[in-house]
C-alpha cells in the first residue's frame, strides 16, 4: 500500500497520508512520495489542493522507529531530505493548500499543517508540539509560523510544555482559520477547496506570495511588492473575466488563468 494517495479531481490535487496503523507517522519512503505528489500539483490542471490524513489522525510526526535505527537516515537527513523539502514545497507551490486535520497532529505533522494556507479541523482534532517531551526542539517551519500565527509567549510555552490544543482553542488562538464538528467536517472542509479549485489561481498565488514576503519585508518594501504583484494580477484573463462579470451583474467563470 502506498504511504501516500493521490489524485487529481475537479481540479483539486488531493493528498492523503496514508500509514493509518501508524497515525500517518512518516518515514523515509512517505516523505519522498509526499514531495512527489506535492510536485504533481504543480500542473496547470490543479489549482487548489487538499491535504488530510487516512483513518484516525491526520500525522503523528516522525516515525521514531526510523530515528533509532542504526541504518536509518539520520536526523540530519531526516530534516534536510525530508520535513524541509515539504515545507518549501508547500510554502512555493502556486496553488492555495487547505490541510484538513482529521485527528491528532502531533510533531512535524502539526507543523506542516500550520505550513498550508488554511488550516480547518474536526472538533475532535488535536495539535501537539510534542518535541519537548523527548528533548527536540520544534521542527518543520513550527518555529517559524507558530509563533506569527499565536504570538510568542503561547507559542513558547506550547513548544515548552507540550500541552494537547483542541480544535476550538486553536481557532480562538487564531491557529488554525475554523473546525467543523466532527459530522460534516469533510462535506465544509471539501467546500472549501471546491471554492478555491473555482477561483483566479494566479491572483490567489499572488496574495500567497506577498503574505510569505511580508514576514521578512518593512511596510515600503511590502508596498513596493504590492504595486509589482498587482500589476501581474492586473493583467490576467480572470481579472479581465472578473470585472466583465461585475459589469455585467453575472457570476464569473474564472480559467485560473
């Protein structure tokens, strides 16, 4: 069985992780078939992608097995081969990424959750920085974006103590964007990435790159960037479409082009 699943449906790439006996703990082999699909999502036929986890939880991080093995990869590795090349992946692709936390996200599999663009859970899930409890530091970006999304003293004292966070503490943390309960998580979070799938992809990889710019760039600088990616959306056929539509008091059909 492949340790990860996809398909390409309506124009949505979906992922799924796929070691349900494991909670979607990854390994070496799940990794690299996860930059592969995230590398498929590159086509023009995806415009919006959906990632989730397969059985009870969406990822408990690293397979620990894989770390303690003598003839393993090695940590070193394990970050630089594995978690960081998805992290980039994820942060570069040109498409809006919805992860779908249907369980437990615990370690690596948080933090490349908080990685995508919207995060939505069921009211069931769960987000553990569990690196503290054997002597790591936080991985996968989690250093990077918790802290923005959270602030730096929750942030800190998550990573520190490694508390379990529910699903309706992170959306009133502002970690993750809603949770859905538990019965209709799926038919929301599939609305979202349907809408997604329908709307101007090169304006929304537009707003994607300039939030990424403006963790590192002063207000002049983000301005500037601004001005630039605007002039880009400016010239697309789905702006073009978009203000048609308007005019004409239509909805507008958007090509992602």
């Amino acid at each position: 069985m492949s340790s990860i699943l996809f398909s390409i449906e309506n124009s949505i790439g979906n992922i799924t992780l796929n070691r349900p006996d494991k909670l979607n703990s990854f390994n070496r082999e799940m990794a690299f078939e996860m930059q592969a699909a995230l590398k498929e999502c590159e086509s023009e036929s995806v415009r919006a992608v959906y990632l989730t986890g397969a059985g009870k939880g969406f990822c408990a991080g690293q397979d620990l097995a894989e770390v303690v093995d003598p003839n393993g990869p090695g940590m070193a590795r394990i970050l630089s081969e594995h978690y960081n090349p998805i992290v980039m992946a994820i942060r570069d692709l040109r498409k809006p990424v919805v992860a779908a936390v249907n369980g437990v996200a615990a370690g690596a599999g948080a933090n490349i959750a908080l990685g995508c663009d919207i995060v939505v859970a069921k009211r069931s899930a769960s987000f553990i920085q569990a690196f503290s409890k054997i002597g790591l530091i936080p991985d996968s970006g989690g250093t990077f974006y918790l802290p923005r999304l959270i602030g730096h003293q929750k942030a800190s004292a998550l990573m520190m103590l490694g508390d379990k966070v529910d699903s309706v503490e992170a959306e009133r943390l502002g970690m993750i964007y809603k949770y859905f309960e538990d019965e209709v998580f799926e038919v929301e979070a599939r609305k979202i990435v349907e809408t997604l799938a329908q709307m101007p992809t090169v304006g929304l990889a537009y707003t994607k790159k300039a939030l990424q710019w403006s963790f590192t760039h002063a207000l002049l600088e983000q301005l500037a960037n601004e001005d630039k990616l605007q002039q880009r959306a400016a010239e697309t056929d789905d702006f073009k479409e978009g203000v048609q539509a308007f005019l004409e008091k239509r909805a507008p059909q958007f090509k992602g082009k």
